[in-house]
C-alpha cells in the first residue's frame, strides 16, 4: 500500500482529468439533449426525423467506436486539432465523443419525462396560446427534467463511468482508468492495492453522486 | 402524454410556411455540416481559404488519396475481407457477448436473490459485492483480470507464465461482473414488484422460502423482466468492445485492422457502425416487444430503479423507455410508480378482508 500512496500524485492527476472529462461532457451533453429532445417533438417533419436518425445511430453504436472515429478519423485521419498541446486536442476530442454518445440518453430520459406530463398541462398551455418554443419552454421542458432527474443521475454516474473509454488508442487521455493500467505494467506498485485504490477513488465519484440524485430526485418529484 | 401533436396546433397556412422556412434552414445546415466532412475526408478542406473556393470543382471531385476514393472502399467488396476480418471478429464478439450474457443472468440471480435474503450475512455482502462491481468502470475490471498473473505473483509468488489469463477471459469476467450486477438489482426489482399476496398465499399453503421464491415468485418475475434484461444485453453487447482495447480480435478490433492495412478508416468506421446499429436496433426492438406485449397483457414491466434509493448506472439503456410507442401503450404506468398493478391486485385481493390496512404493508 506504501508504494501505492507514495504515488498518489498520479492517482489525483488521473483523477483530475476524469473529473474534467466528466464536467465538460456533462455539460456539453446536457445542452445537446435538450436540443435533440426539442427537435423531437418539434412541428417540423425534418427536425424530428433528424433527432430520431441521430439518436438510434449513436445510441447502438459502442462507445468505443464513437470515440475512436474522434480520434483516428477526426482527429488523425482529416487532421483537425483543437489545442496546441496534445493533452488538451486529445481532451476535447474526448469531450466531442463522449457528449455525442451521452447525449442520446440525455435525450431519451428527457423525452420519457415529457411523457408523463399530463396532456391537460399542454392543453391549457395551448388553449392560452403558448406557441410551440413558449409551451417547451415555460411549461413541458421544466416538468419533464423534475421527473427525469433520478434517470438523468444514472446517465451522469455512466457518463463518470465512460471517461475510462478515453484511453482508447488514437486518443489516449491521461484519465484514471490509463494511469492505473500504466502503473500494473510498469511495475510501481503492486498491483491489488493499486486497482482497490483506483476503485475506491471511482466509488467516491459515483456512489455519492447516485444518492445524491436519488435524494434530489425524491425532492423534487412532481406530485400528482 | 404520449403523443407528440398535443405539443402543438395543427398548423395553418402561416404555420406551415413558417416550417418551411426552418425545414430549408436545417437541410442548409446538414448539408453544410455533410459537405465539410466530404470535404474534410476528401482533404480537399484545406484548399478552402474563401466561400468562393467552394465553387470550384476540382475540391468537390473525389480525391484519390482522400478517403471516398473508389479503392478505399474496395475491400468490403472483397469477400476474403469479410472472410479474414469481419466474420471472425463478429463471432468473437457474439461469443464473448453470448457466454457473458448467460454468466451476468445467472450472477444476476445469485446476487438478486441474495440481497433479497432474510439472512443478513447474504443480504450485505451480496448487497456489498453489487454496489461494488456497479460503481467502477468496467475498463477498470477488465484491464485488473489481465493483470492477475502479476497479482498471483506478487501475492503468491507463482511464476507469471504458470497462469495466463486470455483476452476473452478478460473480456468475459469484466462484462459478467458489471452486467450481473446491473441485472441483480432488474431481477431484485423483478422480484419485488411480484404482488406481496402471492407470497403470503404460498406461505399459507406451507411452502418453503426457497419453493415460494422459486415456484411463485421467479416465475411470476421473468415476464417483467424480460425487456429490462434484454435491454441490458444490448448494452453487453455494445461494451463487448471494449476488448478492442486489450487486443481482443472482436469486431472493432478487425475493423481498425482493416483500416490500418488499406489506410481507409472512414469507410471502416462507417462498415463497422451498420453492422453494431442492426444488431443492437434488432435487440432493442425485441425490447420493446416485449414490454408492448407485458403492456398488453395488463403486467407491469419492471424497472431496476423500482427498489434502491440510489438509481441504476446502466449505460443509460435499461435506464430509459425503449420507445414512443412503449411509453404510449402503457399511460397508465407513471415512471414514479412502476408497480401500479400490485397496488391494484392486493387492493382487489384484500376486498372485504383487511380493507386499507394491508395495502400500506
């Protein structure tokens, strides 16, 4: 266990950047959900049809594969960089791939939540001559995320879960899951303590952030 | 609300021009995003310097050292690719997903049933051992069942080469531990949501706890949880390729081989995503069945977020409704309360006998 603690400075870098991982794609992928979710139920043919390709496309595609066509194809094959160092272009590109994926089941959450709106709430919403953006807006999207906010817990706590895929080849992000594998081969540490260790540090980011979302969920439940 | 046309009014004339107007702007802008990535994989991005460049058509002919150049496509026409390369992956990655998926349901019921037991020397380590396995990342299990050999050594000396661990061990061990946890907490629900009359009538009529469990209890379970189990084999299935990156020749591995060898990793990546989406769609369409058929049949299908407090980390799948149509047939199940059968059947069940009282129980 000396051995292991003695190189805990790699243990809280990897960490930090799985933690940054999971924030930035936490975020972006929020934001692209709502969009998809939005142009699903949208009036217009085309925006709806869309959604729906973009999401059944990625969703049953591997993660693995979603970030390895970052890597190789976008990054690699057609030369896109998005940072000066390589840390970081292989950062976003992760970020870029992990929030595609995990916005597909952002969007599937949100619409199973906009489903259990009550069809009066849209109705009378209508009949005020709420338009389509204003009804979104004001009244169906704030009352689908309360009662999606447990399953959207289970997508961030995935999400955490999913930065390890970022150490695929092509890009190689430095996060936890790379460190603990650099630190079996190379030796350092032994290798029982090291993974307890490691999964101790993924259970303090995902446990917490489960009961969390079970306790806020509860909370903000929407009676009816 | 299941139906999407609540959300707005039938559209009139103005309404209709003015979707017409959005409809061109996003086909404008997929079309910008499509031709930027032609155009990229093409590389003949890097000739654009001004919008007038895009007029010229020498950027838009197929470049033969890009990627949509006729050759590179080649290969998937040839058959000893298919041979060499994508059948042999696509086995390896149906028999790690097939002996995986048969461990993780049987690891599922164990641990499932265990943290059901009476017993509080079960519940907590079963309860202990599911939590675990569904709170670290599954790359993590993996890459620790390749380096057993080094543990066996380190712990106990043993020579490394005495012990190997392959490749689909690794894969298999790691998608058995996740996913049996995953399906521990379906089939806990499972169980769970089995109306509590059931019990207590098998109990009356002196059965044991293990025949109630399994004569009444698991049977009765099976059929809710079939499109949750199904759901999460479809996840199986996706994480399986995983073992792309400890070397494991499944399906994505041979791609990169492929694209590696012919320099084409466009059209590989784009060969590869098909054959993943028409599996994965045709399981997750079996889902949906299932679930329609549950529906129809006035049985509630369960959720594993029915009993813990903390929610489910699946990849987001099992988590989710499979479909518009699943969530419509079924307006009268609210996701808060996944068991509105049970509540019924024991109210009908406890008629005249023990009024309210019991339903609280």
């Amino acid at each position: 266990m000396e051995a292991f603690l003695s190189n805990i400075d790699r243990v809280v870098d990897g960490f930090s950047w799985t933690v940054r991982l999971t924030l930035f794609s936490a975020f972006f992928s929020f934001v692209l959900g709502v969009v998809l979710t939005a142009m699903r139920v949208s009036p217009v043919p085309l925006l709806r049809t869309l959604s729906t390709v973009y999401v059944e496309g990625i969703r049953n595609s591997p993660l693995t594969l979603v970030l390895l066509f970052c890597g190789l194809g976008l990054n690699s094959a057609m030369g896109l960089s998005l940072a000066d160092s390589v840390a970081w272009d292989v950062f976003w590109w992760a970020v870029i791939g992990l929030s595609a994926y995990t916005s597909c089941f952002v969007s599937e959450s949100l619409r199973a939540g906009i489903n259990t709106i009550p069809v009066g709430q849209v109705e009378a919403a209508r009949s005020l001559g709420l338009t389509f953006t204003q009804n979104l807006r004001l009244i169906v999207i704030p009352q689908a995320l309360r009662t999606v906010v447990g399953p959207l817990g289970s997508v961030l706590i995935a999400l955490i879960k999913n930065t390890t895929v970022a150490s695929v080849a092509g890009l190689g992000v430095q996060e936890a899951s790379r460190q603990m594998k650099l630190m079996f081969d190379q030796g350092i540490a032994p290798v029982l303590p090291t993974f307890v260790g490691f999964a101790i540090g993924f259970l303090i980011l995902t446990l917490p952030t489960g009961y969390f979302f079970g306790w806020l969920a509860k909370r903000v439940a929407v009676v009816r | 609300m299941s139906a999407q046309a609540v959300l707005f009014d039938v559209p009139g004339p103005k309404a209709r021009a003015r979707n017409r107007i959005y409809s061109v702007l996003s086909l404008l802008l997929i079309a910008s995003g499509l031709a930027a990535i032609y155009l990229g994989f093409n590389r003949t991005l890097v000739m654009v310097s001004s919008p007038g460049d895009l007029t010229n058509t020498a950027i838009w002919a197929v470049n033969p050292s890009g990627q949509w150049a006729a050759d590179r496509w080649a290969p998937f026409i040839d058959p000893s690719t298919w041979t060499n390369y994508v059948l042999p992956g696509l086995m390896n990655t149906l028999t790690a997903a097939l002996i995986a998926s048969v461990l993780a349901v049987i690891f599922g019921l164990v641990f499932g049933i265990g943290r059901l037991s009476d017993h509080w020397w079960i519940r907590i380590p079963a309860g202990a051992v599911v939590e675990f396995f569904r709170g670290i990342p599954l790359l993590m299990l993996i890459f620790f069942t390749m380096a057993i050999p080094i543990v066996m050594n380190q712990v106990f000396g043993l020579p490394p080469a005495q012990f190997q661990v392959t490749a689909l061990a690794a894969v298999v061990t790691g998608l058995t531990l996740y996913n049996g946890s995953v399906l521990a907490e379906v089939f806990r629900a499972g169980i769970n949501a089995v109306p509590k009359g059931q019990t207590e009538a098998a109990q009356s009529i002196g059965m044991t706890k293990t025949q109630t469990m399994w004569t009444i209890l698991i049977p009765q379970a099976v059929t809710s949880m079939m499109p949750a189990i199904v759901a999460q084999l479809v996840v199986l299935l996706k994480d399986s390729a995983l073992g792309y990156i400890i070397a494991f020749p499944e399906l994505l591995r041979n791609f990169t081989l492929v694209a590696t060898r012919e320099n084409n990793v466009i059209p590989a990546a784009i060969v590869c995503a098909i054959i993943y989406i028409v599996i994965n769609l045709s399981l997750s369409r079996l889902a949906i069945w299932l679930e329609r058929r549950n529906a129809r049949r006035g049985k509630p299908s369960a959720k594993a977020t029915a009993a813990g407090g903390a929610p489910v980390a699946v990849n987001g799948a099992a988590a989710t409704p499979t479909g518009d149509e699943a969530a419509g047939a079924a307006p009268s199940e609210p996701r808060n309360e996944p068991l509105p059968d049970t509540e019924e059947r024991d109210g009908r069940d406890d008629d005249g006998t023990d009024g309210d009282g019991s339903q609280k129980s």
